[in-house]
C-alpha cells in the first residue's frame, strides 16, 4: 500500500469514529431527554372506577358546554357565554373568581383565576395549572381545548381544600386567546397572566398547561412524529404526553414519575428544543419566556388528531373515559407538587 492510500486510510477512519461518537452523544443525549422514571402502563386498562365513571360524565358535560360552537374574539357573544359559563362553575364550589380583563382587537377578554392558598406557607411558592378556553377559526374545539378546560374545572373542584396540607399556593388559571392571531403575542392570555406574576415577583415553581387531551387511539400508526422522535416513541396514540424544554428535564421528570404513581395509563415525557415543532404550541410557552418551569400535558394534538383545527372537533371524537383517567392522575400530580 502506497503511503498516499496509506493517509487516506487512516483520514476516513479518523472521520469515521469522529462522525461514530457524534452520534453517540446525539443517542445518549436523545436517551437523557426521553428515558423517563418509573413504567408506563403496558396492556388492558384496569375497569372504570365508579368514581372515573362519575368524572367522565362530568367531564362530558363541561366540553359539550364549552364546544357548543365558535368561541373566540371573532365571536364575541359565544366567547362571553363560555367564561360566564367557567365563572358560574367556579363560582359553585365556593372560590371567588379574579377576572384578569384586558382588549382584544376592541374586544373585553378575560381570563380567570382561582386559587387554593397554602395554609402552612401561603406566598412562599405557587404552583400554576392553566388552560385556554377560546377555540381556533371556524372550530368549535371540543378537543381543542374544551377538554383541557374541563380538566381545569374538574381539578379545582377536587383540589379545594388541598391548602391544608400543600407547602406551595396553587392557582388554576383559564385564558383567553391562545389561538392564533394571538398565539405568541402579548395579548395571548397566558402572556398576558404570567408577565402579571413575573411583575409581582411570584414564586412560581411549576406550570402545567393541560392542552388537547382527549382523543387515543390504539391503532398502530395512528401516533406520529418528527423524525429521529418517531425512533423512540409509541406508534400508537393511546398515550398522554408530557412535553417540557431541556432546561425543565427535572420538572417533566417528576411530574411523569408521579403520574405513574398515581394512575394506571400509558405515559410519555420528554425535554426538547423548543424549535421541534410543538413543542411549545401551548400556554407554557408564555410562562418559560417568563424564566419560569412550565410543561404541556397533551394527546401530542396534530400529532396524532385527525380533528385538529378543524369544524369535525366536536365532543363526539373526545374519549371522556380515557380523559377521567388523566385527570385523576394530575390530580395526584398536582398533589404531589404541592407537598
């Protein structure tokens, strides 16, 4: 062999195991953001409890309310008539209810607060779980997001007397205009809430924006991804997912852990970049510009709905049994936060 094939040899064996233990890292850093603790559920789940029974009625009576048509500033009445709705529900279990109004396009929106102080610690910390409850153009968004909504609604009234044993205030937050044109801007509701936090220096620990939450499929294929993710996920939907940022590993990785403790359903978490496509398609987005820890808990949306962002998002393609299941586990998952 000539000395000239000679270096050629050794130069692509250099850039062979130069281009090896890149993708080394790239799979070990893929395994760090997607290895979650604890199992998911694997099989069969387990018959409906009498209670999960009990809240899947309820659950489809608060989406078949909230998705009864439009509601976004664009239409303004129906708009209205769903936060009167959330306001009156709310009202129910006993909370007064913070109206945080602002204009929109010439229009009075409004999100809604309630929270369930800290008896031990109230101020020291707080915990935000939100959602939005305006619907995109020309859907009713029963899917999208009247389920995350009814989770919402369903989470206050469960958690109300938690402040007795919470070491962290929890508030529960529905926005406003998260669809576009006001995703990413300031007078996107959740924009608009967490810059009010930022400015009165509240300690906010964890955000958990319940986004989209309601259809599964056990169809193989019916899961999709952006590539190298499609590598190491499920190909079918019948999973909830916990999205966060890198800089937010830890947070998605307690929050998955306790998920798993508290309810037997298939589960997913990843941290990933925020330019991966969705990643940040939710309220959380508004908070982590905030410097603060935020995830999303999802069905993955487009990534999976057939329905999404279209008129066909009705209360009819939600699967409230499925739904009753991931709300009693964020309900622990709040619970678990806040000890």
């Amino acid at each position: 062999m000539s000395d000239v094939a000679l270096r050629v040899g050794q130069s692509l064996l250099r850039i062979t195991g130069a281009l090896a233990a890149v993708f080394g890292l790239l799979l070990a850093a893929i395994l760090v953001f997607t290895t979650m603790p604890g199992s998911s559920h694997r099989g069969a789940l387990p018959a409906a409890s009498a209670s999960q029974q009990a809240l899947a009625q309820q659950l489809r009576q608060h989406v078949q309310a909230i998705a009864a048509q439009e509601h976004n500033v664009h239409h303004p009445a129906a708009l209205e008539a769903v936060a009167n709705y959330l306001e009156s529900e709310l009202e129910s279990y006993g909370y007064q209810v913070l109206r945080q109004e602002f204009l929109a396009s010439g229009v009075k929106v409004r999100n809604l607060e309630v929270t369930v102080p800290s008896q031990s610690a109230p101020g020291q910390r707080a915990i935000v779980v939100g959602a939005h409850y305006d619907s995109a153009h020309e859907t009713p968004g029963a899917n999208d997001n009247a389920t995350g909504t009814a989770a919402v609604l369903a989470l206050a009234q469960s958690l109300k007397n938690l402040g007795a044993t919470a070491q962290s205030d929890v508030m529960l937050v529905l926005y406003t205009n998260e669809e576009p044109p006001y995703f990413k801007t300031p007078l996107m509701g959740s924009h608009v809430h967490a810059q009010a936090l930022k400015s009165k220096g509240v300690p906010v620990t964890a955000m958990l924006s319940l986004e989209t939450m309601g259809y599964f499929s056990d169809v193989a294929g019916s899961q999709k991804y952006p590539w190298p993710l499609n590598q190491f996920y499920p190909t079918q939907g019948d999973f909830i997912a916990f999205v966060a940022t890198p800089g937010d590993l830890g947070l998605v990785r307690k929050v998955v852990r306790s998920f798993r403790s508290n309810a037997a359903f298939p589960s997913e978490g990843i941290a990933a970049p925020r330019f991966i496509p969705g990643v940040d398609y939710s309220d959380h987005a508004a908070y982590l510009d905030a410097g603060y820890p935020a995830l999303m808990v999802t069905d993955t949306a487009p990534y999976r709905y057939p329905h999404y962002h279209t008129r066909q998002d009705t209360p009819d393609k939600v699967d409230f049994d499925r739904l009753a299941r991931v709300v009693q586990g964020l309900e622990g998952v709040v619970r678990d936060l806040a000890r």
